[in-house]
C-alpha cells in the first residue's frame, strides 16, 4: 500500500541531544514537507522540499535541519539549538510542489518529548 | 499570530443532525481554503477545499462556505454520522505561497449515536 511513514511515534530524549525524525513516502510525490504543532496552535511550516537534493526553510526552520538525498525520505533533524524542541511533528507530502493541492498526504505523526 | 483560527476546540452533535465547524483567517491574501479529517493515531486526510472565487463548495454530505468579506469559512455536515467523529483542522494558503498551508488549532467533533 502507498503511504507515508513516519518513525517512530513517540520520541524521548535528553535536552542538548539532536534527534533525527524518519519520514519515507512510496507515493513518487515530489514534494515533501515537515510541520510541527504545539498545543493550542495550529501546524506551523518548518522546512520543505520540492525536489531531490533541494529544500527550503519554513516558518520556523531556526534549530532544525533537514537532507533530501533520496525522494523517498525527508529526515528532520532537531538540533540542540532548537530552544522548544517539545512538540508533535508531521510529515507530509505532495505530488507536485503544492501543499495545496488535494492529494496531499501527512504522516501519523511523531511526538517528542525532551526531558 | 495565528493567522487561521478555530475558535471552537470542541462540538457535540446528535447523529442526523448538522454539524458546523468554523474558521476565521486574518490574512487577506488567503485564497484558497482547505478542510482535513484527522482520527487519532491516523494524520490528517483531505477533506474538501474552496477557491476563493467560489463561496460554496459541496461533497456529498459536506459542504464548504466562504465569506470573504468577513475572512471566514465554516464546514457543514449533514447528516452527521458517528463515523465523523474526529478532529477538523482548517488550512489555508495563498497561491503565490503555494508550498505553505497555514493551519488552524482544530475542532473536536463527536457526534452522539
């Protein structure tokens, strides 16, 4: 089956420590995007990439970074410079380079928890 | 500053009945509008969407309104099933910033068998 995975689903780890969110599509789309949402917000952009080898900061890209060497991945790094790393992180993934448009798929979602 | 709010974070329904989610947006260059369904453990699957060159758009039992006048948008559903019983979040996003969709906080929706 066609889908987008993200792993795993939940994510513990000590503060200063990086920690690197998987997220694999097999849906050939183009287009990938990582959204984080924090209680009582909505998702908020933090990086995107519309092509293989290629990405741009978000919203709130400041203390993440990501890679796009296959089109199947997008892994998010959180780096200890990141102030609030505590959050629910989505994945999501297009066809085209539109979050727009309606085949548009997310993943389950990760939450991490730094302690 | 949240630029898309869902100001009602939850909403009981009785089965049958309508059920009608709202969402308000700030950003003028907004135009077009998207609704997603979200269960737990399970992320977010489109809906239904709207242009804002149109001021309804419908779907079988869903049904989109927008106001532009009054940057806001709402959801019906009719007749509401207990099978609808997840999590609406309202996105928007304007086409020059097509690879960004702002999303509102969500509305709980449970519809009483």
């Amino acid at each position: 089956d066609g889908g987008i995975t993200q792993s795993p689903k939940y994510l513990f780890r000590k503060e200063g420590q990086n920690v690197t969110l998987s997220c694999e599509q097999n849906l050939n789309h183009d287009a990938m995007y990582w959204y984080r949402q924090d209680p009582g917000q909505g998702l908020r952009l933090i990086y995107y990439s519309q092509i293989v080898n290629d990405f741009q900061k978000g919203d709130i890209a400041e203390g993440y970074s990501v890679s796009r060497e296959k089109k199947e991945s997008f892994p998010l790094t959180v780096t200890s410079a990141q102030k609030n790393p505590t959050a629910f992180y989505l994945c999501a993934s297009s066809i085209a380079g539109s979050i727009m448009n309606t085949e548009a798929f997310f993943g389950q979602g990760t939450r991490l928890t730094v302690v | 500053d949240q630029q898309v709010k869902q100001n009602s974070p939850s909403l009981s329904v009785q089965e049958g009945r309508i059920s009608i989610l709202n969402c308000d947006y700030t950003n003028s260059m907004f135009d077009y509008f998207l609704w997603y369904k979200k269960y737990p453990a399970e992320g977010p699957t489109f809906l239904i969407s709207i242009s804002s060159i149109k001021d309804k758009n419908e779907d079988g039992r869903f049904t989109v309104f927008l106001n532009k006048s009054a940057k806001h948008l709402s959801l019906h559903i009719v007749p509401s099933q207990p099978g609808d019983s997840a999590v609406y979040f309202c996105a928007a996003s304007a086409q020059t910033g097509a690879n960004n969709l702002f999303f509102g906080t969500g509305t709980r929706l449970t519809v009483i068998p």
